[in-house]
C-alpha cells in the first residue's frame, strides 16, 4: 500500500440545522427557610395632653311626690294687700332654688289626683278654681284662686291631691338641642332628662 497523501483543503461550512424542540421544564427546588423576624422598634414619644374639655352640664333636680299634709306652711287663706283679693296658699321649702335658677333657670310643678288623668304641669283648673305656683328663693308658693268671681274661704286642694317640682339649671336649657320642657308633657319630660316617674 502506497503512503498516505497530503490532507485536502477544508470544505465550505453547511448550513445550520432548525432548531430543536424546548425541552420541558425542570422540577422546581424545595422552598428555603424563613429568615428571622428583625426587631421590635423603639416606641414613639407619648403627644401632647390636649386641652381640657368644657365642663358639664348641671344635673337636673327633681323632688319625690309631697302631699298637702307635707307643705312646710299648710293650706291657709290670705288677702293680697295691693288687689285685695283673697286666696288659698301654702309654701313648701325648696332650698335649690337659687337666685341664679330663678335668672336663668326653669322651675315646674306638676300635680296629681284622682280627678286628673294624668300628672298635669300647673297651672291646672280643676272645679273652676286654678291651682298655681310661685317660685321663690329657697321655697315654692302654692296658692288657689278663682280668676272670674271672687275666692270663697277656705277652698283647697283635698288630700287626694299630691305634688312635685323639677329644676332645669339654665345651663342645659342654654345647649340649644332640646325643645323648651314647658311644651312637653310629663311623660315626655321625664323621659328626656332621666326622671323616674
């Protein structure tokens, strides 16, 4: 066999192929551990006290049911010096009544009795007579009168009939969201401002 003969020159480079399919996906690595949780920060400074609120209102002052038998001056007649009329009287000691209620403040009364249906805010009229109050410092005067013909003597509520008062400080009639207690009734009263009836 002759020798081998010298290497020919290299051929022209072919042309590339299409490409292959992708291959699928790998299975994906298992989850790494949580890192630990960093520190708490350092709480904020406390604010600033704000400013006081304004103080409250007055409660309302209200007295349990009194009889004529519990008047601190009983049931008598008397004759107004500047009219001249006569009429029946009695006065009960009210020491919350101040000058400054009586300025700015409302005072009511009611009464009751068999002859009413319901307790009724005086002045009330019951057999032609009017049954009354006049607020005064430290005390309520009651009186009976008969506003067309002259007071007969000695004409006055019978025991049947009982009393109270309700004091409202100006304070509250001052805040402007409730109706003016005059025009509510009793039960309306004393559901609005928590008094037991």
């Amino acid at each position: 066999m002759g020798p081998q003969g010298d290497q020919g020159p290299t051929g022209t480079t072919g042309a590339t192929g299409p490409q292959g399919p992708k291959g699928d996906s790998g299975t994906i690595g298992p989850k790494g551990d949580s890192g630990i949780n960093g520190a708490d920060g350092t709480n904020g400074a406390d604010g600033a006290t704000g400013p006081q609120g304004p103080a409250g209102n007055a409660s309302v002052i209200y007295s349990n049911w009194f009889s004529n038998t519990t008047m601190d001056i009983p049931w008598a007649d008397t004759t107004l010096s500047a009219t001249g009329e006569t009429m029946g009287w009695a006065l009960k000691y009210t020491p919350d009544i101040t000058q400054g209620i009586l300025d700015s403040g409302v005072v009511l009364c009611y009464a009751r009795s068999y002859v009413m249906i319901a307790p009724q805010l005086l002045p009330y009229f019951v057999f032609g007579l009017q049954l009354n109050f006049a607020p005064m410092e430290g005390s309520i005067l009651f009186y009976i009168s008969n506003p067309s013909s002259s007071y007969t003597s000695g004409i006055y509520p019978d025991d049947s009939f009982d009393y109270r008062y309700i004091i409202i400080p100006g304070s509250i009639m001052a805040n402007g969201r409730l109706r003016d207690p005059r025009t509510m009734s009793y039960q309306e009263l004393c559901k609005t401002y928590n008094i037991p009836q």
